[in-house]
C-alpha cells in the first residue's frame, strides 16, 4: 500500500472511535446534566404577585377658582345719544368735552329738575319773531271780537266769522311755536352723563336736528359678556354677577338685564347684558386715601402775559375761578416753589399756597366761554411763571397745603374689558378636585385614593360645594386630615376598580393650579 492509503486507514478508525465514544459516554452525560438542572429550577421558583398598577396623580393645593372660571366683560353705555337743537341758530356757548352734566326732568310740562345746560345759540332772532307775532296775535284777536259782535247782530255772513275766527287760532298757534322756538335755544342735558365728543364750537352756526354733542349716560352703566347656550339658559334677569374692576381684589355686585334672544351667527354664542352702578373717584385715589383728608382742587394754570417776550404785554388770570376779593383787596392763591414746566409730584400731589394781593385791570378776555382772562395790572410780589391755583375753597389759609387732584373720573367707562364672574357667591379658597378624581358614595361625600409610599390609600372625604367641574373636598375623618393636604398625591385613573393599599406607580404627576 502506498502512503496515501495507510493515511486515509488511519484516519477513519479514528472517526470511528469518537463516533463510539460521542454515543456510549458523552450523550448520557449530557442528558443526566440537563434533567437535573430542570429539577433544581423547578424547586427555587416563588410566586411575586402582581405587578404595581400605574397612574396618574394630581398634586393637591389650596387654590382660588375664581380666575379660571372668570368671563371677559365689555364695558359699554347703558344710553347714549346724539344731541341736537330743534332750532337753527348761532352758537354762543357750548359745554367742554369731558364734563359731567345732570339730566333735567320735564313732565307734562311741568319741570321737576332743571338739569345743566349743554349749550345756547343766539336768541335774537326768535326774540323778534316772538314779538312779530304777538302783535299779529293780538291784531288777529281784536279783530275776531268785532267780527263776533257783527256775527250776532246778523251783519257779516258766517264765512267771514269763520274766517276770523280761523285767523285767530293760527295766530295763537303761531304764538305758541314762536314761544317754544325761544325756549328751545337753550340746550339741556335730557339724561345725566358725560359729553364724550364735541361736534360744534363756539361761534359756529348750529342746523336744525345736525347733533352738536355726544352725551353718554355712565351711571348707570352695562357690561356685556358672550356665553355659550348652556350658560344663557342658567341666567336668569336679576342674576347677581360680579364684576371686577382694575386695581381691585374686591368685586362691585351686578344683575343680568337681558339677553339676546338669537345667538350670534359666527361664533354661536349668547349676548348677556349686565347692569352695575359706576362711581367716580378723584384721579388714582381709592376711597379712604390720608390725601383725600386736604382741601383740594382739580385745575390751575400759571402767570404768563398775554405776548411772551413782550416786555409791555400785560399779565391775565382767570378771573371767575382765580381771582378773589376780600371787599378791600384782590388776592390770588399762587404757589411760588412751582414754575412753569415744574412737574408735582404724582405720589404725593400736594403744594402749599400763598396769598397775593394784586391790581386788575379793565381789559377782558372770552376763551369760547370757557375762561375769561382778566387783564393784571400790578402782579405783586408775583413773579412770572408761577402757578395760580383756581377753585381754591373759600375757608382756605395761608401757608396750608392743597392737594391738586385729577379730575373725578368713572370707575367704569366704556371700552373696557374687565373679569366677570357668574355667580350668586364668592367660592371659597380650598382644596379642589375635578370630578374624575372623586368615587361619589352620595351627594354629600365620596372617597379618594392618595398615594403614599407606592401604595393607594383610600379616604373619605366630605363634598362641600362645587365650582363648575372643581369640587371642594376636606377629610371626612379629622384623622386623615394629614392625607387631605398641600402635597397630597391624589390618583385621578382607575378610581373604580383601586383597592385600598393596593400596589401602585405613579408615572405622571400633575400640579392643580387655579
């Protein structure tokens, strides 16, 4: 044989012997290795329960649910309207924009209150035509009396009595309108309000029925709110609703007046109309300010001449609001620390006056029947620029402080949009939970699962009111108090099927904000 062969002989008895030994030894082996460690597995195994359920908690706080539940309110006029003249005329007078006037009550021709007037135009003519006609008045009446007597003596015939008697009516009816014309060239507020716009000046020629002011009645006064259906149906007219103004914690008390009876086509909602009382307060001070406590005034203006820079130019002040008598001398009230262009100082707008003795002069000024200047001819101890206080109280001292206030202004004025809160009363501060997070027991109390420690705690609690879908909870047990806290997890999934101590993972945690 050659070498190959042996080689091969060789190898395959080789093969041989691992086949043998593969299949006597190493394969029982194996298989007795294998069904012991199944054995011993089977033995160390031990049952470990459940797996802890997860949930979603919420993190109890003390909260205020007015803000969320807030509405957005429109401030808007109760009433306004467009004034105007039933006469055309020229104006002589006509009131400042901004000035508050009370409305005059006239019944049955019968005047209750007078009100404030708005505006006059020039009465001359009406004067004579009033005149004109009470003279044909008073023609047309005598001749009616002779053409009586001819009528009962037979002598005239009846259209000529008719005719008399025709011309005297038209002539007391034409009286009448002339008398009415004459009343009517002077313009009263019809309802109280502030004039927001000013049409026609002073010198201007005013038409019959054009508006020559706008009047807008602001106490009282409307706020206007979009609700959805549901909502609408729930208020009823004379609901309380609170509505809270800017720069204060405490709400004034409103009623629902009326809503709208169609809803709104583009956005379907309801208009509510709230009525509510408007005050005024004086610039930015609330009432029972210490500052309110000094003599004050609203308005002042400085010793300038009539041409600056003209060394000859003659000195003015106001005459009706600034300038006094105290039958032997005229006076002003100036404060010399301010000048012209000196500003007071907004957080304590308070200024010392002085007393002035000073000389008028003969010379006047109409400012469109705002101000009349009066001419100055010897200043005093004034010096130019300072400030000249106007509407200064009658019992005012020398050397005292005045406060300088800003104008009286409205609380509420149209244009505004302010928190409206739907309601009788005022929720309460305290711990709240939607209502998913509460398993009702009755209408009164329910139970919540807290958790602690990993596990769900299940506590009783007492449903004291509600807020929309927020109820107000506390513990029903003083002794789990300490559950029913700041803190406190509260599980909000699963309510239903939870067990007390049972086993649970929170995976979210949400924090109840107002």
């Amino acid at each position: 044989m050659n070498n190959k062969t042996r080689l091969c002989i060789f190898f395959y008895r080789r093969c041989n012997s691992a086949k043998i030994i593969l299949k006597n030894i190493i394969i029982p082996i194996t298989l007795s290795c294998v069904f012991t460690l199944t054995g011993c597995g089977k033995k160390e195994i031990t049952g470990t329960g459940p797996s802890p359920r997860p949930v979603n908690v919420i993190e109890l706080s003390e909260i205020n649910p007015v803000k969320p539940l807030q509405l957005t309110g429109s401030v808007m006029s109760w009433k306004e309207q467009d004034i105007s003249f039933e006469v055309s005329g020229r104006v002589e007078w006509i009131v400042e924009m901004g000035t508050n006037l009370e409305g005059r009550w006239e019944e049955d021709g019968i005047v209750h209150v007078p009100g404030d007037v708005m505006a006059r135009i020039d009465k001359r003519h009406n004067q004579i035509r009033l005149k004109a006609v009470r003279a044909e008045k008073e023609r047309a009446q005598a001749e009616y009396v002779r053409k009586k007597q001819a009528w009962d003596k037979k002598a005239i015939s009846e259209v000529d009595f008719i005719r008399a008697t025709a011309d005297r009516d038209s002539s007391e009816a034409q009286f009448e309108q002339a008398d009415y014309d004459l009343d009517k060239c002077t313009l009263y507020a019809p309802f109280p309000g502030e004039v927001s716009e000013v049409y026609i000046e002073a010198g201007g020629y005013a038409q019959k029925g054009n508006a020559v002011l706008h009047l807008v009645m602001m106490d009282p006064i409307k706020v206007d709110i979009s609700v959805s259906a549901k909502t609408a149906e729930s208020l009823k007219l004379r609901d309380s609703v609170r509505l809270f103004l800017p720069g204060n914690d405490n709400p004034v008390i409103g009623r629902v007046y009326e809503k709208s009876t169609v809803a709104d086509p583009e956005t379907r909602t309801f208009r509510v109309s709230i009525i509510t009382r408007n005050r005024q307060q004086i610039g930015e001070l609330l009432p029972g300010d210490p500052l309110l406590m000094y003599p004050r005034i609203t308005d002042y203006l400085y010793l300038q001449q009539l041409k600056a820079g003209d060394a000859d130019s003659p000195f003015f002040v106001e005459e009706n609001r600034a300038l006094h008598s105290d039958g032997v001398n005229y006076y002003v009230w100036g404060d010399p620390d301010h000048k012209y262009g000196d500003d007071i100082d907004p957080d304590k707008p308070l200024i010392t006056l002085r007393k002035f003795t000073v000389i008028p002069g003969e010379h006047r000024m109409n400012l469109q029947g705002l101000y009349l200047m009066r001419e100055l001819d010897d200043i005093g101890k004034l010096t130019p620029g300072t400030l000249i206080a106007m509407d200064v109280p009658d019992d005012f001292k020398d050397g005292e402080q005045i406060l300088v206030a800003r104008r009286q202004q409205w609380r509420l004025r149209p244009g505004q949009l302010i928190p409206v809160l739907l309601g009788a009363t005022m929720p309460e501060t305290g711990f709240y939970l939607p209502i998913n997070s509460i398993k009702p027991v009755n209408d009164k109390t329910g139970e919540i699962f807290v958790a602690v420690d990993g596990k769900a705690k299940k506590v009783k609690v007492q449903i004291l009111s509600n807020v929309g879908e927020l109820f107000r909870i506390e513990a029903l047990d003083p002794g789990n108090a300490n559950l029913v806290t700041t803190g406190s997890r509260v599980i909000t999934d699963h309510i239903h099927f939870l067990e007390h101590d049972e086993p649970v993972r929170v995976i979210k945690t949400v924090e109840m904000n107002p």
